[in-house]
C-alpha cells in the first residue's frame, strides 16, 4: 500500500463532555514534513486537539488518520502506534527514575538493543539539546529550563528498528507558555533544531505570537469549537481577518469574546 502524504487527516472530529461540544466536526490535513501551529484563545480546545492525535483520549465523532493508518483505539492498546512524540507544556518527567531512564525508556521495550546502544542514543539525544553528563542524575537534581531540554531530547529518541516506513508526528503543547522573551527564544530555537534533526513534522499549540511566527508554515485559529481561519503563516501576520486580528493584537472587541472564552 502506498504511503499516505498526509501525516495527520481529521474528517469532522468532535469530541463532546458533559453535554458541552469542545470540539464540533473539525477536518484537518498535515501534510508530510510541514509544521502548523493551531493557535486561539485559552481553552478553546487547541490542547485536547493534540492528545486526540497522540491516542491519550478518543473523539466522540469523526475519523483520525495518522499516516493514512485509521485510528480507533487508545496508543496503549495498539500494538504497532505511529512515531507520534508529545512535548508536554510542563516536562512530564518521571522522578524516579534517571534522565537516561527518562529519555530511553521506550527504547528498553526493544529487547535487541543492547545497555551500550540505548545509553548511546539517549547520550546523543542529551548532547542535541546541550546537555553533558547528567544521565545519572535524577529530575529533581536539574533546574527547570534543563527539565524542558530533557523533554526534547525525549522527543528526538528514534529506535531505528521500528515505525520505518514513516517520519516521526512531533507534537508541541504550549511549549513557550509564562517564559519571559528571552527564554521563549530559546525554546523555539531548540523547536526548530528537534523539527530538522528528527526530520519530521510538527504541530505546536501556541498563544504566544514568536512561538507561532518562529516554529510553523501553516496556521490554524480555534474558537469555539471549529477552525474559523487558515493560511500560511505570512497570511496570518497580514490578515485583516476579525478572529485573526483581534487574537494578534489583543483587542476586546472582536468575535471572541469573555462570555465565550
């Protein structure tokens, strides 16, 4: 069968709780090795976006297709996932167990790669991110800013023995959230450098403007529940579009308003 163009189709996906529509038949096509941001006010659904495309949680309606292949089951309960690599807004480590046991635990569910190997590849992912020589070291022994750069090298651990035939989906949450100028630069640098090294493609869910400017082609605005703008990401700086500008230069008056969001 031939490989799907498309990393991530979404034909009317909805996902409804407690009777509220969180997200209301949305139709969205990644094409290989692009990178989109989807972008909107807080809460407006953008996170749950991607833990449906990461297999946390399923629709309610509508089809997921993760390279071409149709998703019907949690991540956990299939056998062989798609390369789908989350970056949570904080670094979901493991305290218990070391930064190399943190970034390679994948890897030791593949019983042909050997101690030496794994430590190898985790080592390399480390250095990808700037850091030496703390493999051993246990999360809480690392400041914040190096929690988050263990988390990416996470994202770039590759088992080259499994999911061949496609590229790895990266998937952003808030990754720039409450940093100062400064910091958010960092991060979206080392964005760029995960995207290019794990040579895949990438979806980022982001409020803030660099974030979105720096790190994608392709934007998509949520509010309130549907997909209301899309367009390249020159056509987002230009758009004279009322949910475009009003979330760009943040305007109270506009179609999102307080009540809604």
């Amino acid at each position: 069968m031939e490989k799907s163009k498309h990393a991530v189709e979404a034909k009317n996906l909805s996902i409804s709780w407690g009777g509220v529509n969180v997200l209301n038949q949305l139709n969205l096509k990644l094409n290989d090795g692009e990178k989109l941001a989807i972008v909107g006010p807080s809460g407006s659904g953008k996170s749950t976006i991607l833990k449906i495309i990461a297999g946390l949680i399923l629709p309610t309606k509508g089809e997921l297709r993760i390279f071409g292949e149709k998703q019907i089951y949690l991540r956990l309960d299939q056998n062989n996932p798609p390369d789908v690599r989350l970056v949570f807004q904080n670094p979901a480590l493991l305290g218990s167990l070391t930064i190399a046991e943190n970034v390679g635990f994948l890897l030791k569910k593949n019983k042909n790669l050997s101690k030496k190997l794994i430590h190898e590849i985790v080592c390399e992912c480390l250095a990808e991110v700037g850091l030496f020589n703390i493999e051993n070291k246990l999360p809480n022994e690392l400041s914040g800013g190096m929690q988050k750069r263990v988390s990416f090298a996470r994202a770039l651990i590759t088992d080259h023995t499994l999911n061949a035939k496609t590229k790895p989906l990266l998937l952003f949450d808030e990754p720039t959230a409450g940093l100062d100028p400064i910091a958010s630069s960092r991060i979206e640098d080392l964005i760029n450098k995960t995207n290019n090294k794990a040579n895949g493609s990438s979806i980022v869910v982001s409020h803030v403007l660099s974030t979105i400017e720096r790190t994608s082609d392709k934007v998509l605005m949520l509010y309130g529940g549907k997909f209301r703008w899309a367009g390249s990401i020159d056509e987002f700086k230009k758009s004279k579009d009322p949910y475009v500008f009003q979330f760009r230069y943040g305007k109270l008056d506009g179609p999102m308003q307080p009540k809604d969001i």
